[in-house]
C-alpha cells in the first residue's frame, strides 16, 4: 500500500485577489508561507519516506517549507504536477474571466479530464517505483480536485484549501481509496 498526502500550496498574491494562476509561475506571499509550516505541523505525525512537487515554485518552495519541519528533502519535481492551463483566463479574476466566457470555455484551457490522467499517472508512477511508502505530493488545487474528481466517481469535490491536505492509498491491486479531503475524514 502507498499513501498519500496531496497538499496544495500555500496562497499567493493572485489567490489572495482571486485571480485564475494556472501555468503561470506566481510565488507564495506570507501568508502562504505561515500555511505551508501549518500544513507541516499536520503532516509531523506520521513518517514520510519522499516529498516530490510541482515544478511551479509556489508548489517547490511549499514543499521545501515542509520538508525542513519535518525532515525530509524533496527529491523531485514533476512537470505533470503543474496547475492545469487557464489559457487567455490566467490572470483575470474569476469574474472577469465570467464576463468574457460565461460557458467557461477560455481560449486555451486545458480539459480537466487531461489534468486529471496526467496527476493519475504520476501517482501511479510514484507507487510503482515506491511501493509501501508514505508520499507528500505539493500540487495546485485543480490538480487534487481533478485526482479526487476520478477517485471518487465524481465532479463535486469540495474545493481544496490553500496547503489543505488530502489523503489517498493505492494497493498492490492499483486500487485507489480517498482517506481524506483539506484534513476531513471523508
């Protein structure tokens, strides 16, 4: 069995003024720092054997707030980690991007089913390379929402908190079970 803790970053600027970040690269304020040493003091009780991330440097740097708490350097980054791709909406706000594209279909999104297969595969990748181990993944929230969307059979996760951590498990048979959805028992 391989576990788990899906964390999101922790907020940035754009998160803070409710701007659509996707691909783009915006860094963690403060605050989002303070939420990457909370979600540290949540992860501290349990032995974690790797600690990998998104490439975007408010995942990376997350992850390296983390991993100084509790002990673990993180080894790698994954390109299919990234937030998925807003296109011409990256930037505006949720409104703005509304008023533009009230079907919410921006130029250039990428489709969640496409996000999801390629956070999916990752996993599975890291499970198959690392079996029985205790995983931290620092990803975005589309990507966690877009991972538990398929585990659970469903598109109505609840959104996921900025550094809100999300627990799953694959067993030997490839089954996938949600423990946990931003630190809820689900």
């Amino acid at each position: 069995m391989t576990h788990f803790a899906l964390v999101r970053h922790g907020e940035t600027d754009w998160n803070l003024h409710g701007r659509l970040q996707g691909s783009s690269d915006i860094p963690l304020n403060d605050t989002g720092r303070g939420q990457a040493r909370e979600a540290a003091h949540e992860l501290a009780g349990r032995t974690w054997d790797l600690l990998v991330s998104s490439p975007l440097s408010r995942a990376a740097e997350t992850a390296d707030i983390i991993g100084e708490h509790i002990g673990v350097e993180r080894t790698a980054t994954y390109p299919a980690l990234a937030e998925r791709h807003y296109g011409a909406a990256e930037g505006l706000t949720d409104y703005e991007a509304y008023y533009e594209w009230p079907h919410g279909m921006y130029p250039g999104l990428e489709a969640r089913a496409d996000v999801a297969e390629r956070g999916l595969a990752t996993l599975l990748k890291l499970h198959r390379e690392h079996s029985d181990s205790d995983v931290i993944v620092v990803s975005h929230g589309g990507v966690i929402r877009a991972i538990l969307d398929v585990v659970l059979r469903t598109r109505r996760s609840p959104r996921i908190l900025n550094a809100g951590v999300s627990t799953v498990s694959i067993d030997a048979d490839e089954w996938w079970r949600v423990h946990s959805i931003n630190g809820i028992d689900v």
